[in-house]
C-alpha cells in the first residue's frame, strides 16, 4: 500500500500567507458614501444639542464595576461610549476595550496625575494608523487628564465635538489625515497647554480664527483642507517654528507682520490664491529654513530683503508671476542649496543664478521670459505681463497705499468709479463713469429693454440689460456720447451743459431735475432693474450684472476672482464659479472629496472640492517645550509622522 505523501509545510505557508493577504487586503477597504453619511448621522444623532455634556454625566451611568479611582471611571465611560461609535476596526485596535483596566487598553496610556502622584489617569490617545472608520463622541469631554491625542491615518468622520473643550491639559492634538468636516476646530483655542496642532489633509472649511496665531504654539499643520479667506494679520504674534497653509484657498496677501516670527523655521504657502507683492518683512526672518510660496498669484520683483534671508536652505517661489531681476545676492545666501523660480516671467537673473553656476546649489529657472535659457516663455506670453510691471511701491501687499489684490490675473483692477479701471483691459482714458476709449459697454441685440413710440433713441431689445457675446463691455463706437440729438454732453461722461444729468434742451428723454427722469417715455429708467437709481446716475440697490454662468464665469481667465469684485450690497457682481468667492459655497456641510472618497454629510445639495495635490516635501514636526512638564511615560518626540499615502505637506 502506497504511502501519503508527507505533510508539505512549505505549500502549507504559502496558501496560509494568501489566506492572510486576501482576508486583510479585504478589510481595509474604503468607506463607500453611503456608509460615510451613516457614521455622520450617527454622531449628529447622538450629540447633545450643544455639542458638549451634561453636568455630572458620569453620576448618570449604572456602571457595575469598581475603578482605583473615580477619574478612571470616567475614562472607562468615554471610552466605551468611544468603542460604540466605531464602525469599522480592521485591526481590531479596540478589541480588548472591555473591563475596568483602561489603561491596559489598546492606544490608551496612563500615568500618574499631574495634581496626585499617588493616582493613575489616562493622559494621552496614540490610535495612529489604525485604520479606524467612526465618529468621536461627545463623552471624550470625560477625558480631562489627556495631555496627547493622536488619530493620524484613520478613517473618522464627522465634526470635532464641542466637549473635547474640557480637556484643559491637551499639548498635542493630531487628527490629520482622516476626514472631518465642518469649520475651524475653535474647542483647540481653549486648551492653554496646547504646544502642537495638527489638522491637515481634512476637509475642515471657512476661516482659520486669528485667535490661533495669538497661542503659544510650535507648530501648526493647516494644510490640505478647504480654508478660505486671508491669513490673519495676527501671523506675526505667532511663536511657531513651523506653520503650514498649503493646498487650502486662502487669498490676499502675504501679512506684514510675518517679520515678527522669531521663531520661525518653516512655512509653507504652496497652492493657494494669495496675491500681490511680497512684503519686504519677509527679509527679517533670518532663522527660517524652508520659504514655500509657489503656486499663487505674486506679482512684482523679489525684493532686495530677501537677503536677510541668512539660514534659508530652500526657497520655492515657482508659479506666479513674479518679474524683473533675480538677483545675484540672492543666490548667494550662505546656507542656500535649493532656488526655484520657474514658471515665472522673470526677464534677467545674475550669473551665479545660473543653473550650474554653483555645484552646490540646485536653481531651476524654466519657463521664464529668459532667452538665452532653454525652454523659455513665448515672447507673447511674456508681452502680456511684461508690459504691465507691477510697481510694488504702490501695492498694498507690500505696504504701499494700493489696493490688495482681488482676482489671480490682477486683471480688471477698479478704482472708486464704476466700471473705470487703471490698469489692466478695459481701462478708461477719464474717471468719469462709464468712459472708455476702444469701445466699452457695447451691446450685441440692444441693451435697456424698452420700446419707445416718440422721440429719438427709439429701441427694441430682446435680452436683459447689457448682454454681451465677447469681450467684456466692449464697445464699436464710444460710450452713449453723440454730437446731435438727445444725451448731447459738453464736459465729461453725461454732463449737461444744465443741471440734472441727462437734461437736455430740447428732444426727448429731457429732465428737469432727478436723473433718467423723462418727459415722455421713461426709456433708460427703471424702479427695480439694472441702472436704477435715486439719487444718481446708475446707482443700483439690487443685481448688477451678476451673473451664474455667461461670459464672466471662468476658472483662469480675468475676471476670476478670490474675493467677488463689484459686491452690491445685497448680491456679488460678476459672481464666478470658482471656489474662492466667498458666495459659492452653501451653509450646509454636504458633499465632500478626499484622498477619492466621497462623504455625505446632511444629505445636502452637493459642493464639489478638488482632491488635494500630491505633495513634494517632508515635513518634520519639532521637540515639545521643554517646560511643559509632560507624564514621563509620554516621550518628548511627536509620534504622529505625515500620513502614509500623503509624504510631507
């Protein structure tokens, strides 16, 4: 009788090392949207209405079990209440969170108080990694000795409950990496502890509060989230070493107060809508080391601050429109050995910015307007910009008495006249309303809808007032001047050789005295359309020109703007359908995007946001203050490093 053949252990170890592979690629799979919006509901249903607890929650709970001390008994609800409100833990991280001995719990970690030696509390949560789906719950307000909380690299939704603003002991608090939703964090304004923040690669939304530029703070991580608005002048009061705004949508300008940052070593700008000329504060930050401002909308000449610059390492100013001169001095900071301006319209650099000039400095100088450099701008991309110099002595970023800037293109800039511009197309040769030289406010089938019987003027129009087909307010033949007939002026844009404007001596639309107040048809006057008024000629109280979609709605063209120009006061003109007009956004959380998942939260109408940008650079947090005394048991290092899939910033 033959034999079996013997046991194969080595077959025996591949089909069991395939066995675990199929089962954990299984279990890490990502939330699907419908599951997403489950775990929001669940935390909006169990919220209190305020967000935060009742009084003495844990004199409420029927608990069986004895606890060393009541502090623990309170942990052991918060984190129970925290184990029910996870949805999916493919590691099973919280399966022996169960019994009294909290702190034998899985990324839980206790140590004696700092108010009682005698006594064990949990001081700090280190879930990193996990890989938990869930929501946190509003009894994490029961964790009052916390001092760390880490919960970079998971899957929880939701919104930061208003309770966790108990935790008065809190020195470092890491969320990134998951996918919150909702505003600013504030409940992190009312920790006096707190050392280190980060919330990065989240959709948190809306304004960052000035409020956290004033903490005594070592590092702050706001990037790849949806911030909108200016960086608070407040930047300056910061004692950071290491602050990070990149991949948001912040606009506006670069804060002056950015030369009081003694303590800086790092910040980041990259991928925002920031705009105008840099501030020669910049130039007082001789500790900083990594100087990112790529990826904007800067304009002008770098200025000759920079050379204050004394420990820079890195600077990355690529992806604006910055130009003039790069000059030499700039490239020969003493600890310099990377300079990048591509993608620029810089029209001459010194020798030693030459790439390969200096073997231990890396420059990159493509896509410039320089022609003896290979691959060089068109001399008609140069031209439009080139011909337009920005005098930075004027510009309000840079601490002239311009205006900041509005739109990425710094196109169609405005002065206090409507519809006359300075700089830029469609400027105007007078300050008079409505005066241009090549043609303004043309109109393709008739603009004012009226139909008049008498006089002259008489028109007949199918569209809404000042419909165009191109150009923006061009025109073929001048602003309504003409040499005979009604509207005949002497002096200026609608001037009289009377007294009301638009009166005229003889022919129709003649007043007498209000404006666009006519004898026989009212043609050109309205009570509640475009172009009505009271009191003067064109002033509006309700949509001018404000439109959806239309000619004016674009991405990267002019009139893309980052802070809605020609605002009325009750609507935004020229309203784009970019993301960083303040009105294009709903007050609901809805729909959200991230790391390509997508989240439902509310059920809402859907917002699309775009999926943040790879990133190029790893940051490292620094060391904790040294004089915060921290439980021994928690190291002087921060444990959460930059998420896996998202290296750096």
């Amino acid at each position: 009788m033959t034999k079996p053949p013997p046991f194969s252990l080595p077959a025996f170890d591949c089909f069991l090392l395939f066995f675990f592979f199929f089962s954990f690629s299984s279990v890490v799979l990502a939330l699907t949207d419908a599951e997403a919006s489950f775990i929001a509901q669940r935390q909006l249903l169990t919220l209190p209405e305020d967000g935060d607890l009742p009084e003495n929650i844990e004199y409420k709970v029927d608990i069986k079990l004895t606890f060393p001390n009541q502090r623990l008994k309170r942990a052991y609800i918060a984190l129970q209440a925290w184990k029910k409100a996870v949805y999916s833990d493919p590691f099973n991280t919280t399966g022996n969170w169960h019994g009294p001995h909290v702190c034998d719990y899985t990324g839980v970690v206790c140590a004696p108080a700092l108010d009682d030696p005698n006594i064990a509390v949990v001081t700090g949560v280190d879930l990193n990694g996990a890989d938990i789906a869930g929501h946190l719950p509003a009894e994490l307000g029961l964790l009052t000795d916390v001092a760390m909380f880490h919960l970079n690299s998971n899957r929880f939704c939701g919104i930061i409950p208003k309770s966790v603003s108990r935790l008065k002991l809190m020195h470092e608090f890491d969320v990134s990496n998951n996918r919150f939703v909702g505003p600013f964090p504030s409940v992190v304004l009312s920790w006096p502890a707190l050392k280190f923040i980060d919330v990065r690669f989240n959709d948190f939304e809306g304004k960052v509060p000035q409020e956290l530029f004033k903490k005594d703070l070592d590092a702050i991580f706001l990037n790849n989230n949806r911030f909108t608005s200016t960086i608070p002048e407040s930047l300056g009061e910061s004692s950071a070493s290491v602050v990070t705004f990149a991949h948001n949508n912040f606009n506006g300008c670069i804060p002056k107060s950015i030369g009081n940052m003694k303590n800086l070593n790092e910040i980041i700008f990259k991928d925002n809508k920031l705009g105008g000329c840099f501030p020669s504060e910049i130039g007082k930050l001789a500790n900083v080391n990594v100087f990112d401002a790529s990826m904007n909308s800067f304009t002008g000449v770098l200025p000759q601050s920079f050379v204050g610059l004394i420990g820079v390492e890195e600077i990355d100013i690529s992806g604006n429109k910055l130009t003039g001169f790069v000059p030499e001095n700039i490239c020969k900071l003493p600890k310099l050995n990377n300079l990048t301006y591509a993608y620029n319209y810089f029209n001459g650099q010194g020798d030693m910015c030459v790439p390969g000039s200096q073997k231990d400095i890396a420059f990159d100088d493509t896509r410039n307007c320089l022609r003896d450099r290979p691959k060089p701008r068109s001399a008609k991309e140069c031209a439009v910009v080139i011909s337009r110099p920005v005098d930075c002595s004027k510009d309000k970023c840079a601490g002239g008495g311009g205006s900041s800037p509005t739109t990425p293109s710094n196109a169609f800039s405005t002065t206090t006249s409507p519809f006359s511009t300075t700089t830029g197309p469609f400027s105007t040769t007078t300050t008079g309303a409505f005066t241009t030289t090549t043609g303004s406010f043309s109109t393709t089938t008739g603009s004012f809808t009226t139909t008049t019987t008498t006089g002259s003027f008489t028109t007949t129009t199918t569209t809404s007032a000042f419909s165009t087909t191109t150009g923006a307010f061009s025109a073929t033949t001048g602003t309504f001047s003409s040499t005979t007939g009604p509207f005949t002026t002497t002096t200026g844009p609608f001037s009289t050789t009377t007294t009301g404007a638009f009166t005229t001596t003889t022919g129709s639309f003649s007043t007498t005295t209000g404006s666009f107040t006519t004898t026989t048809t009212p043609a050109f006057s309205a009570t509640t359309g475009p172009f009505s008024s009271t009191t003067g000629p064109f002033t509006t109280t309700t949509r001018l020109f404000s439109t959806t979609t239309g000619p004016f709605s674009s991405t990267t063209g002019p009139f893309t703007t980052t802070s809605c120009a020609f605002t009325t006061t009750t609507s935004c003109a020229f309203t784009t359908t970019t993301t960083t007009c303040p009105f294009s956004t709903t007050t609901c959380v809805t729909r959200l995007h991230h790391n390509n998942h997508t989240q439902w939260i509310l059920l809402q109408t859907p917002v699309n946001s775009p999926h943040p940008r790879a990133p190029t650079r790893t940051v490292e947090a620094p060391l904790p203050s040294e004089e915060f005394i921290m439980p021994t048991i928690i190291g002087h290092q921060y444990a959460s490093p930059p998420p896996p899939m998202f290296p750096g910033y």
